[in-house]
C-alpha cells in the first residue's frame, strides 16, 4: 500500500513539474520574479501555487500526520449544542488525557483510518475507541464490555466474535475492529443514513432508540438524537464524541496540543500456522511482552489458542526477521509439553485446573471424545515456557494486579472466600456487607458476570460479618493490658497469631504496649 501510494506520488510530481515548468518571457511580472527565483529569464505560473492541504493531501503517506488525515475524512454534520460544548470544556480541561490517549492509538489508530476509509465510513468513528476504552485493549466494563470497541458476549457472538478460555474476539485488535464497524454499517442502515441515531444505538442498542423513535412520533415530537428520550449515558455518549471531532479539528483553540500520530501500518499480521507460546513468539520478534501482549490483547493465556486464530500482529520493522525465523521452528517446537500420568483420583478438571489448561485443549491435545480416563494412561500437556508473571497480560497476571492495587488502596480484613453452590455475586455481597459493584471490580469481573463452585473471591470488609461453619465473625477493637503477648490474645479469641499481624500491619518482631488498640475479627457463637 505504502508501495502505491509513493508511486502515485511520484507520477503526479512529474506532471505537475510537466505542467508547471516556469516559461521563459521578457514580459514577465518583475516583482513575481523576483520574489520567486534568482533567474530573471524565467518567471513562475501563479496557477502552479498550492495550499498546505492540497500539498499535504498529495504528500508521501509517512509525511502527513494521521490526524490530519482524520479531519479530512469527517463526515457527520457539525452542531453547536450545549452538550457537546460540556464535554468539550471537559476535554480541553484534562489534556494529559488526550495526551496518554494518543500514545495509546498509535498502535491502533492507521489500521481503523484505513478499514473506515475502504467502508467510506466517517472518520469520526476513529474516534470512537477513546469514547468506550481511551484505547486501551484490555478494558473491561461493568456491562461486560470487553475491548477498545466495548463489545458485549452476547453482541460478540452474533458478530462471530469468537470466545473461550484461550482466547477473546472482542480484543482481537483486527477482529473487534471489523466487527464494529460492520455493526455499526448495519445500524447506520437501520436508521436510513443517520449517524448519531447508529452512534447512540451502538451505545444503548437498536431497540432502545427505535422504541424513543416511536414514543416522539406518537406525541408529535421530532426523532432526531437531540430530541430523544434515551438513558442518561447515552445522552452524553454521542455529544462526547462530537465533541472529541471538533477537539481533533481545531486543536489550538481548546489549548491542546495533539501528540502526532505517524500515518504509517504500526504492525503487520503474520501468519504462524499453530499454536506458540507467546514467549518465544516475542523472543523471535525481539520485542518486550508488553509489547506483543498489547497487539495481541485477545490471547488470554500464555500461548496462543490451539484451535486458532494461527496468526500474531507483529511491529512493521520486525515482521519480516520474525517471518523468517518461525519458519525454521517445527510446530511440534512451539509449545512446551509435559507427558502426565493420570493416577487414581484425577479427572479432567483436577488436571487441567493443575496445569491451567481448559478441559476442553486436553480433550482436543489428547483426541478424547468425553471426560473418561483411566489411571495409568498418559495425557499431553501443554505447559508454559516461562514462569506466570513473565505472561505479563495474561488473564491471571492481569487479575493479579488487580488484586495488587486494591490490597494497597482498600481498607479493613481482606477475605480469600470460595465460591459454594447455590452462591451469587448478589449473595455473597450481602453476607459480608459490601456492594456487588465493589466485590465484582476487586475481582476483575462484572456484577453480571456468572461464578461457580470452587472460583476463588476477593473480599475486602469493614464491618466483617461473615458466616463461619459455626457461627458469625465481627470486628472487634481489642484493648492491649500489662502481660498481653500475641500468642495470649490469639489463644484468648481461638485466631491466628500471623491474621493477628496482618489485620493490624504489625510485624512478630515488634513488642504489644499496654493500651495499643488492636482490630480482632473474632467468631462471637466459638467456644
């Protein structure tokens, strides 16, 4: 593409050079001469002269800045309003956001240009990923959103947005992004050409607005956006990305300084025909995990998934070594195995969950048709090549530092509980005094999200009211008398002496004084 474009570039020079050779003339306008060139036989043609847009608009493609490029390719009206003047003032108020934003959609902001420029799609909708994720890959919303595109399940799979335990479509950098906007041409269809109609049905679905729609003709009112009766997030989801429009358009009156973004492919898709842990897929690119995890964000693992897609966008700059060197790694060389003795006692999902692995990749592995096995076979294993936090995005490192940032943030007894059957997000937040919100964000879920027997939760409680096998714990604030030692208060209460230190950040080196307070969670129906 890049290819063409210069080429392009080069034959419309030459004619314009054809075109504009300066003409030789004695009669020539002196001043013009003058100003333009050193040779007095020759004099410049005033037609020849271009504006910066149209010599920006005929540039090589990796001279123009891609924003640039976006604002010629807006097509959605422009409005005043006062609501996209509000979140206007926002953006203009915060310009290290649209600054950390920038570098975000470096990665990703030429892929989506080009696909909406093949669909003759408003540039606009470039835009859109900083509305729903600031762009970043591994956003999750208490909707159960997922992605840059915020793309819910149930609208990921009637998308074909594939799903399972290796791997999510709805962060797939090319997948999601094709998937949106066919989404969004569909509802654009829908609403006969009205973008900001397609736009808040993306944001709230198409049945919300269309039911707005009939609700304002029954009572005579118009059915454009501004005059609809929509959610509240709605109300502002299609003003704030005006808003973002008239931000990118005309920068410097808002006081904002746009980091340049490149107008050149960022990665390139290469095809590696089986799965491989990303490990070495990042050795053999000679690029950082982060690095590889952020254009690959829909690999939830540490390889790719078995069953495919087989194929890992890859920097431009370092495709063609990476192409070269995987082709010389045999698939049988591109994930590490272990061969397992199933002994007495295990079943598939003992095995799995001890080499976390889906049951499903064992049966697939192992070509076995139900959950049966006997004690004695073998199984194939895959197994990660490096330790879990080499993985850096991974589902579970992710999830991981989650659980880091709040323990340093949150407040009062932190609880490992496990899930039981019958428990709900509802019910367990309720048994401990917190909100389902707060219990589904500490564990990187949403409230919606379904949990199973077994699932480990984390919890973080003040008032502590927590049932036990035979009664019920509460806070207690513990007043340290003369002779106190840990070991007297945790006999004294029937706790631990090391829960005992980390309820009250203590460490065992340091000595009780008479009249310290001390926080105690103790089960008031023991003994």
């Amino acid at each position: 593409m890049k290819l063409f474009r210069t080429s392009i570039f080069f034959l419309v020079s030459i004619f314009l050079i054809s075109a504009c050779i300066p003409t030789k003339s004695p009669h020539a306008d002196q001043s013009l001469t003058n100003a333009n060139t050193q040779n007095p036989d020759y004099t410049l043609d005033p037609d020849c002269f271009v504006t910066q847009e149209e010599h920006e608009a005929s540039a090589p493609l990796d001279e123009v800045n891609l924003w640039e490029r976006i604002r010629r390719g807006y097509k959605i009206p422009s409005t005043d309003n006062r609501r996209i003047e509000m979140e206007l003032k926002w953006y203009a108020r915060h310009p290290s956001y649209m600054k950390r934003v920038s570098m975000r959609a470096e990665r990703y902001m030429f892929h989506i240009v080009e696909e909406l420029e093949k669909r003759n799609m408003p540039l606009e909708i470039a835009l859109l990923p900083i509305v729903e994720s600031a762009f970043d890959p591994f956003a999750y919303s208490h909707g159960r959103a997922s992605g840059m595109w915020q793309i819910i399940p149930g609208t990921g799979k009637m998308l074909g947005l594939k799903q399972n335990w290796w791997y999510d479509g709805r962060r797939d950098v090319v997948a999601s992004t094709n998937a949106a906007l066919n989404y969004l041409e569909s509802l654009n269809k829908r609403f006969k050409g009205d973008w900001l109609l397609a736009l808040a049905s993306y944001n709230s679905g198409a049945g919300n607005v269309s039911k707005a729609i009939r609700k304002n003709k029954k009572r005579g009112k118009p059915t454009d956006f501004w005059h609809l009766d929509l959610p509240k997030e709605t109300l502002a989801y299609v003003p704030r990305l005006l808003a973002l429009s008239q931000l990118i358009a005309k920068p410097a009156e808002h006081s904002v300084t746009l980091t340049p973004i490149f107008n050149r492919p960022y990665f390139t898709s290469v095809a590696v025909g089986s799965q491989i842990d990303l490990a070495q897929a990042a050795s053999l690119a000679d690029i950082d995990m982060d690095v590889l995890y952020h254009l690959n964000p829909a690999f939830n693992r540490w390889a790719t998934d078995p069953q495919g897609p087989h194929n890992l966008l890859i920097p431009v700059e370092k495709a063609e070594a990476f192409t070269r060197k995987i082709a010389t790694i045999p698939q049988n060389d591109r994930v590490t195995w272990n061969r397992y003795t199933i002994k007495n006692g295990d079943s598939l999902s003992t095995i799995a969950q001890k080499y976390k692995v889906s049951v499903a990749s064992l049966q697939s592995i192992n070509q076995l048709r139900g959950n049966s096995i006997r004690a004695g076979k073998t199984l194939m294993v895959p197994v990660a090549a490096k330790s879990g936090k080499h993985y850096s995005y991974s589902a579970e490192e992710r999830v991981a530092k989650r659980y880091a940032s709040t323990s340093k943030r949150e407040k009062g007894q932190q609880i490992d509980y496990t899930v039981k059957p019958g428990d709900s997000l509802w019910t367990i937040s309720r048994r401990y005094n917190v909100t389902t919100g707060k219990l589904a964000k500490w564990n990187s879920m949403a409230p919606r999200d379904p949990i199973k027997p077994g699932q480990k939760l984390k919890i973080w409680t003040k008032t502590a009211v927590a049932p036990s096998k035979n009664g019920v714990i509460r806070k207690l604030s513990y007043r340290v008398r003369n002779g106190d030692s840990l070991a007297r208060i945790a006999q004294k209460f029937s706790l631990n002496i090391n829960d005992i230190l980390k309820w009250n950040q203590l460490k065992r080196s340091k000595y009780l004084q008479p009249g310290q307070r001390l926080t105690l969670f103790v089960d008031v129906k023991a003994g």
